[in-house]
C-alpha cells in the first residue's frame, strides 16, 4: 500500500493498493488548521483500510504556505521513519492535474491555480500525460497576482483547484516510483519566504 499525505491547500490523506486503486482517503477543507486535524485524518485513513503493509508515504510538496506544508512533510516523513520506508516527495499540483486529466479528460495545455493567499495564485501549466502517466509539466510553477492571473495565462484554460485529492497524488507518486523517476527534491515549494527570520546576532556593546 502507498500512503500519501497533503497539506498545500486543506488537509489530505490517502492509502492506495499498489495498482492504484483507492483504499481510503480522509480529508478537511479548512485551509488552516492543519496540525489539528491530521492526526484524526490519518487515523480514519488506516482504520479504513484494516490490515495490509504500507511500503511507501509520498508526501505533497507544495506550492503552499509555509507552515501548512511544513505540517503535511513533517506528518508523512515521521510515518516513514517509524516504519523504516521511504518518503517519495511529488509537487502538489501534479495530482491536481491528473484529477483533470482523468477526470475531465483534458488533453490541451491547461493552468491548475491555487491559492498562494495575499491576493496571489501559484500557477503550474500541463498538457496531457507522458509515456508514465505523469501529468506532463510544460511551464515551471510561478506566482503571480490574482488580479494579473488571466492576462498571465493569455487564454489558456485555467483550472482553480481548492482542495486536492491525496489519491491522485499517491497515484503520481506510485507511478514516479515505477518509472524510476524523482518529480521534486526535498524542500518544500514555498515560492515565497516565510515571515518568521531567525534574529541577527545582538550588537557588541562597548566598554
């Protein structure tokens, strides 16, 4: 079984068998409060799907604000650790993509949008599938003011994601794996600094 584990926009968790099929999915809108509720989502995820071996946890890296992935990272790094399996990290808005492709069966260049807060969207453009079946990126994702977005976008259809699904993202994450593939690295796509700054060094004060 794959867990997979999304923070970006709500709260998300899924475990999928390892041909892709939906075991069981939990998940909470509120784009806040995401250490609140992770663990009861966590919990009803596993008790959906009984008995069986997790072999892997793919974790959403973003784009997302910094303390809610940080929260989302945290959950599916320290699952890993525990049971001595590995953490497969897949950009966010790649399973945001395949819910369009497969579930809408868009197949032209295509937006997903999401909310980056502070009056702007992150932007990833995709067109279709490649030979794994990973949604296939044709633009870096950016951000860019909400107010500026459709000129951005020149006409490209945009689709405004709220929530993600945590199936598809352990679906891409499954199908990285088997391609032998690695879709991000490590950090986190915050796309913007947090707020908090560690404090410079006080001041040398003389005699």
């Amino acid at each position: 079984m794959i867990l997979a584990v999304d923070t970006s926009l709500g709260t998300a968790v899924a475990l999928i068998d390892d041909d892709g099929t939906r075991l069981s999915d939990a998940s909470a809108a509120d784009p806040l409060g995401h250490a609140e509720v992770i663990g009861e989502l966590l919990v009803r995820a596993l008790d959906e799907t009984g008995s069986g071996s997790i072999d892997q946890v793919v974790a959403g890296m973003g784009p997302g604000p910094f303390t809610g992935l940080r929260i989302g990272i945290a959950t599916a790094r320290t699952f890993a650790m525990g049971r001595g399996i590995p953490v497969i990290p897949v950009p966010s808005h790649f399973a945001a993509a395949l819910t369009a492709i497969e579930r809408d069966a868009v197949t032209d260049p295509f937006a997903i949008v999401t909310d980056a807060r502070r009056r702007e969207v992150a932007i990833t453009v995709f067109a279709g599938t490649d030979v794994d079946g990973i949604p296939n990126m044709v633009a870096d994702t950016v951000l860019v003011a909400r107010a500026d977005a459709d000129e951005h976008l020149d006409g490209m259809r945009r689709i405004d994601v709220e929530t993600l699904s945590a199936v598809d993202l352990a679906r891409v994450g499954a199908r990285a794996v088997a391609a032998g593939r690695t879709l991000t690295g490590s950090e986190p796509l915050y796309l913007r600094q947090p707020d908090v700054t560690v404090p410079g060094a006080p001041k040398k004060v003389g005699l």
